[in-house]
C-alpha cells in the first residue's frame, strides 16, 4: 500500500482455526521495539513494539470475524525501515508464502490458489510449518523524516490524531488491507507481458525464485496456469475475461484506464452501496491506470470507487468495516471461495447483521434477474417462496420505520 501528499513454524492441523502473529524482528527493533509510550484506545500496551502487536492482533481479529477458515492462518511480520519522503512513502506489502493448485477440496482444476485459501478449501495445512502470508510495514513512518509530524497511530478505535499538515495513518486499516492481499486479494500472471504464472521464471517480491518441473531454456512459454483472482478479472464493457485473452491482449486491458473489472456474484451484490465505480451489471471497477504500476495496479480496486475502500491503492484514511460500507473487499473474497462467516437473517441481504436499504437493493437487483445472489431464505420476505419487488418493499418498509414483519420461514 501506498501514501501519496525468523523462523518456521511446526506444521499444524485443521483444529487450529484463526489467525495468528509470527514475530519476525530482531530483538528491540519492530514488533520488539521496547520505547515507552503512553496507553492508545482499545490497549494496555505501553511500549511501541506492544502497541504494534496488538494493533496487528485486532486487525487479525476483525478477519477472523468475517471469514470461516478453519485452518490456522499464520501471519509472518516484520516492520523495516522501508523509507520514504516529506510526501510519501511505501506503507506496507504482503504476499502469500506459498501458492497451491489440484489438490484435494480445489474448485477449480489448473488453477493456482493462496496458500490460506488453499487450505480452508483442503481442510489441511498444505504448507506445512510455512507461514500463510509474509507481511512487511513500514518503521520509517515512525521518524519526522518520513511524512513529516505524521506517524503510525495504534489505536483500535480509529480516531487518529491530526495536524496541520495532516492526519497520521491508522495500522489497524493498513494491516486490514495487507492481510486482504495474502488472502487471495492478489494474482500472479506477469503485468507487462501478460503470460500466465508458470509459464516463466517466477521471483515473487516476498518469495523465492521457482523454475517450474520441465520449463528449463523457457520451455514453457505460452503454457501457463489460471490463478483463482485471473478468473474473475473482466474488461469492462465486452465482458471478455482476461483467463481467455491472449498475453498481450490482457497485458492491454492493464493499462486501459477504465476498463479493468471484477465480475463476481459475490461481489456486485454487495456493490449496490457504491455510489461510482461499478457498472450496471454490478461489476466493479479495478485498478488500471494508463502507467504500469506493479504492487499497486489490478489487484486493488479503482480509486474512483465511492464510498472510499480500504483496498484502494493508497491510504484512504481509518476504515475498520470488513463489511459494507467500506469493506468490499470480503465480498471479492467471497468470490474466490472464502466463506463468510455470518449467516444473514430474514431480510439482511447483504450479511452486515442490520437491515437498511442496502438490502433492499439488493432483493430488488435479484427480483429483476441482475447478477447477484440473493439466496431465498434470506430474501424471500413475504415467505411465498419467490423474490419479487414485493420483497424489496416490504424490507424498504420497515427501514422507514413502518410495522412490517418479515417471514423468511417458507424459503
């Protein structure tokens, strides 16, 4: 993410669900760092290394709110000095440790998957005593050379303090969006030429170098596999799906400005609250600008969605929903595969655990047959076994404060 003006672990079992913190700084350094500090909302701790854990651990925990892994999922983190300037500097990256295809419990075949994604589906650690996701942030935002007077705040509450020349950059949302990416929130085809993963040498910023079985004195140009976020990579308009393209034709629609797009039921039924950046289909808008910009460019979404997304490719200030308003990003997840963990009730379509128009909107999109899933024993609210503008009203009804009793019980 941008801002712009150790060791292995023992391998582990499915019984272990949740996330979990790898420490992996030197001693009195990052997460270790033993400087003195006073309290900050939602912690006890009272040193800097102390004040980060537990900003990582609550982050950690809203994911572990939302989504229902059932495999341990480990968080490799270090905090570097990474750098930057009066006016801008790298934030933090992440990346998935390792990456899975044809195993048992995969969706799809010839398809490469996270490794916490790989997991939950597999029901088994795949990756033995490796962490799931690596995680790097930035210690530097820390010193006044970097963003000036502007620094780390490590509260959970996300009131973060400000000043003349702005406000300081909350963890808590920054770690939300770097742990996103080692989810699945990423791909792994080549940007600049467009060829699929395996199809070449592969040096993952966070990885290590891999030659795939066979491909020595390039081999295997052109053959390549999926990965699971290609998949649902569209070019806005055609609807062609970037999978299906030629290398340089998906190399293209990178650097189209506009005309990168997600499409997933998933995701456009939750896409009813943007107010810009999502189509009237419900496919909503990636990052494609004109300039090639790798890290930042298709795996987040466009910056002119609206409201404000804590997976946009720079920071958009405190955002803690892993739910609507500004956490779409669950609802991409969803699309790969991730099951989300709340259950809607009668009538609350879009899972956020509150019925509002948001829901209405999203029966309405189902009644009228747009993409989306709107499953009848949440929507059907009349209970007569089939959505219908009815449905919508009802819901829309009792968000105005009328009378209305939903009965989902028929579906």
């Amino acid at each position: 993410m941008l801002l712009l003006s150790g060791p292995l672990l023992e391998p582990r079992t499915a019984a272990a669900a949740g996330f979990s913190i790898l420490n992996a700084d030197f001693p009195d350094s990052g997460l270790n760092d033993p400087t003195v500090l006073e309290a900050v909302a939602g912690s006890s701790a009272v040193t800097l290394g102390e004040q980060r854990l537990d900003a990582l651990r609550y982050a950690a925990g809203l994911w572990e709110d939302t989504l229902a892994n059932e495999v341990e999922i480990v968080l490799r983190v270090r905090f570097v000095e990474l750098g930057g300037t009066l006016y801008g500097a790298v934030l933090g990256s992440a990346a998935s440790m390792t990456v899975h295809r044809d195993f048992e419990g995969a969706l799809l075949p010839a398809t490469y998957y996270p490794a916490a994604l790989a997991n939950n589906l597999a029901g088994l650690d795949l990756n033995g005593g490796i962490p799931e996701i690596w995680i790097t942030l930035n210690a530097s935002v820390d010193s006044d050379a970097v963003l000036g007077e502007r620094s780390w705040y490590y509260g959970h509450d996300g009131e973060v303090p400000c000043g003349p020349r702005g406000c300081d950059i909350d963890l808590v949302s920054v770690a939300l969006h770097e742990i996103a990416h080692g989810l699945g929130f990423t791909t792994l085809f080549d940007y600049r030429s467009g060829e699929k993963f395996d199809s070449r040498l592969r040096c993952p910023d966070m990885g290590l170098c891999t030659l795939a079985v066979g491909c020595a004195n390039g081999a295997c140009l052109g053959r390549g596999y999926d990965d699971r976020y290609l998949l649902q990579l569209i070019e806005a308009g055609t609807g062609k799906v970037l999978s299906t393209m030629t290398s340089a034709e998906r190399a293209a629609v990178l650097v189209s400005d506009g005309r990168l797009a997600w499409s997933g039921d998933e995701l456009a039924r939750a896409s009813v609250l943007l107010d810009s950046g999502v189509d009237v289909n419900g496919d909503v808008h990636m990052h494609d600008p004109v300039l090639l910009a790798p890290g930042s460019s298709v795996t987040h979404f466009s910056p002119v969605l609206s409201p404000d997304q804590f997976m946009e490719p720079g920071y958009t200030g405190p955002i803690h929903d892993t739910g609507l308003p500004g956490g779409l990003a669950a609802y991409l997840l969803a699309d790969l595969g991730w099951p989300l963990r709340a259950e809607s009730s009668c009538g609350d379509a879009d899972g956020s655990g509150q019925i509002g128009i948001a829901d209405a909107l999203i029966v309405l999109r189902s009644a009228l047959g747009l993409p989306g899933s709107c499953p009848l024993e949440t929507c059907d609210v009349n209970g007569d076994q089939e959505l219908s503008v009815v449905d919508a009203l009802l819901i829309l009804s009792l968000v105005v404060g009328n009378p209305v009793l939903l009965d989902c019980s028929a579906g």
